[in-house]
C-alpha cells in the first residue's frame, strides 16, 4: 500500500510540473531614435510569462493584468522592471496560429516608465525617467514565437530518485518475503 502511494505521489509531482510550465513571449524593439542618457542606442525588450499559449484569433483588451499573465520583465537601457516592483497596461491580438500580431503595453514605476505599440500608424517604443527619455517612432520591434519554459531539471531528477526507491523498496519486501516463504 505505502509503494502505492509513493508511486501516485512521484506520478502527480510529475504531471504538476508538466502542467505548471509557463509559456513566454518575447519583444526585442528596435533602437531609440532619439535616445538621451541611459537611453541613447538603447531597445525595448520584454518577456512575458503565461501559464498557457495564448488562444487563437484572440484580443487581450485593457486587462490590468491579464488573466493568465503569471510574471514579466521589461528593460531600456538601465530601466528594468518586473511584476514585482511595476504595474502594467496590456492590449495583445494574436493571429491564426497564436502569435502576437497587435500590441499595447505599458509598464510604469516610481524609476520610470516603458511602453510599446505597434504595428501601425501609431507605433512606438519609448521610455523615461524623471531626467531623460528615448523613443522610436513608426519602426516597431518584432514578437518571439511562444516557447515553452523548460521545467527545472531538479523535479525529473526527484522524479526519478523518488521511483528509484520505490523499486528498491518492492525489491527489499519481495526479498524478504522470499526468504521467510
């Protein structure tokens, strides 16, 4: 019975982190022009983590944050900022296989603010602090295709380990049943 429950635990540790494999998107923009200070020859790049694809033929519209957003990182130049220290505006439209075709994001904190738009009449990267700013006007960035985010390798290692000893353990009892018979 206790190989039993081992063997469903080691299973459903497994599938848990199969399962809770986020999927990231990544913006890589292009070069401010102008960019001033921190943000002279600097671009715009962001990742953002989902627990899942995004669907097909589908809008994300004024979602503070959306609802299967689970972390992001955004930069230019010096200005980082992340789920834990920023807030954020998003608008994302993907295609007929998923990808982000159509975007507006805007990531603010008390060091500054980024946002992107694109593509469009109206697209644009920019970014500011409370001294400086940079921008690109009219020459969007480009979208990554939707990767899974590897699993850390320490759970198929515990996976594995955790089988292992099972088996030794059956093999131990079967022994000693055995050798009593």
């Amino acid at each position: 019975m206790k190989r039993i429950i081992i063997a469903v635990f080691g299973l459903a540790l497994m599938q848990a982190g199969a399962a809770a494999s986020p999927v990231h998107y990544t913006y890589t923009g292009n070069p401010f022009t102008p960019g001033y200070g921190p943000f002279a020859g600097a671009s715009i790049t962001a990742t953002l983590y989902f627990s899942s694809a995004l669907p097909d033929n589908d809008t994300y519209s004024n979602l503070i944050p959306p609802p299967t957003l689970v972390s992001y990182t955004v930069s230019a130049g010096s200005l980082t900022m992340t789920n834990s220290d920023s807030s954020i505006v998003l608008s994302l439209d993907t295609n007929a296989m998923g990808a982000i075709d159509s975007w507006g994001m805007q990531f603010n904190n008390s060091s500054g603010l980024i946002s992107s738009s694109g593509p469009g009449v109206e697209s644009e990267d920019s970014a500011s602090n409370s001294m400086t700013y940079g921008n690109n006007t009219d020459d969007p960035g480009t979208w990554s295709p939707a990767e899974a985010t590897p699993l850390p390798a320490a759970l198929p290692l515990f996976a594995s380990v955790l089988g292992g000893l099972s088996l030794f353990g059956w093999w131990r009892e079967r022994k000693a049943r055995a050798a009593v018979a």
